[in-house]
C-alpha cells in the first residue's frame, strides 16, 4: 500500500509570491493534517481536514490555507510568502474506521520550501 | 492546554548498550501516545502507540515505550542501540479527536 505522498518535494519561491502543496493520503485515509517543521519552533500544527471539513485549526494567520477533496487529497496554500514561512512542511493522514478516527498519524517526507 | 515535554534535546549512548529517551504529557482525558522518529530530510516515520491496555508496548526496530499514569511518561526504550538509531525522535498525545501535540524532539546519537 502506498504511504502519503506529498508534492513537490522542494520548492524555492520568492517574498509575497504564494504557493500550494498537495498531499495524497494512505489509500482509506479520509483525515489529513499539516503540520509546519522548523529548528525554532518544532513541529506546529496547522490544521485537519475530515471529510472536506476543517475540523481543527492551529494558530497561524490567515495567509495560511487548506482544503481537501472529495478523494480525500488536500492541498495547502501559502500566499503573501514571508521569509519566515520557510520551512519543511508535513502532511499526515488517519484512518476513520468504524470507531472513528485511528489515533495514529501517518507521515509523508515533506515538502521543503524554502523563501527568499 | 494538551502538551507534551521531552526534557532532554539530545541523548548520547554507545552502540550496544541501552537507551531511554524521556517523555511526559498533560493531557486532559485518556492520552493516546506515540513515538515517531525522523531521519535527516524526511518525514515523521511512526514507531509506536498506547491507547490502553498493557503499560510496555513494542514497536518497530526493537524500540519499546512504558506507559506510566501516575508519573503521567511514555519513555521510549532500546535493550541495545545501534548506530543507525541516530535520529530525531518525537514524542506525541491526542485525545479523542483532538489535534497531534508534539514534544521538541530529543536527538540520539549512537556511538560505536
């Protein structure tokens, strides 16, 4: 079975430029969520996705957006890039069974964009 | 506020003897735990869980994880590193529907 796969892998872009990222979840998968990595900060929750639904959000500003599709893929939006926003970006998806969602998160490799 | 602490940013220990690396939460509810490791320029790989149940849990690559409520630690154990251990390790909790928290991560390096 395939794992998640994010898309590209890295990106360079420029100040006030935006930019989206895919993420295909585990075959099954219907939540997704994203998480923002850097050395300062560690691992920050941005938001999840259940069912096309935001269901969680974390504390980022509003230049920071997501949604997901129908089969369950979600992207994320950038836009108005700051230098600051660099960073490697992680998506994760969860099983929904029939108990609800399976506590465990499954990880991709990341997106690493990289402003300047 | 759901949090997560692993006290120690990097735990040194020679290849073949035992490792420990520490976590504790705050969590309001039933925690569910976990440990992800992560490897230079890569994603999160999941290591292993508790939901309930026994208090020692086994996972991948011979790593295991106590559970202890009253100390309210998920310390995550090797009876013998490997230099290949090395790595960034992530302690996590969520409740019920609730949103992954992380620790910082602690760094393991294996010497031979």
């Amino acid at each position: 079975k395939a794992g998640v796969t994010q898309t590209p892998r890295y990106l360079i872009k420029t100040r006030g430029q935006q930019v989206t990222l895919s993420c295909s979840p585990i075959s099954g998968h219907r939540s997704v969520s994203w998480y923002q990595q850097t050395p300062g900060q560690g691992l920050q929750f941005l938001f999840e996705y259940f069912s096309e639904t935001q269901r969680n959000k974390g504390n980022f500003p509003g230049r920071f957006s997501g949604r997901q599709f129908s089969n369950s893929r979600s992207e994320m939006n950038v836009s108005t890039l700051e230098l600051g926003d660099s960073a490697l970006y992680l998506c994760a998806s969860s099983l929904v069974g029939d108990r609800g969602i399976s506590p465990e998160a499954f990880f991709g490799q990341g997106t690493r964009l990289t402003v300047v | 506020a759901q949090s997560v602490a692993q006290p120690e940013d990097q735990v040194n220990v020679a290849e073949g003897n035992p490792l420990t690396v520490k976590c504790t939460y705050s969590v309001s509810g039933n925690p569910y735990l976990f440990w992800y490791v992560q490897y230079p320029n890569r994603g999160l790989q999941f290591l292993l869980k508790y939901i309930t149940g026994d208090n020692l849990v086994k996972g991948s690559y011979g790593f295991e994880a106590e559970f202890n409520k009253s100390q309210t630690s998920f310390h995550l154990k090797k009876p013998s590193a490997l230099v290949s251990d090395s790595a960034l390790y992530f302690c996590a909790a969520r409740t019920g529907f609730q949103k992954l928290v992380f620790g910082t991560g602690t760094r393991l390096l294996v010497s031979p």
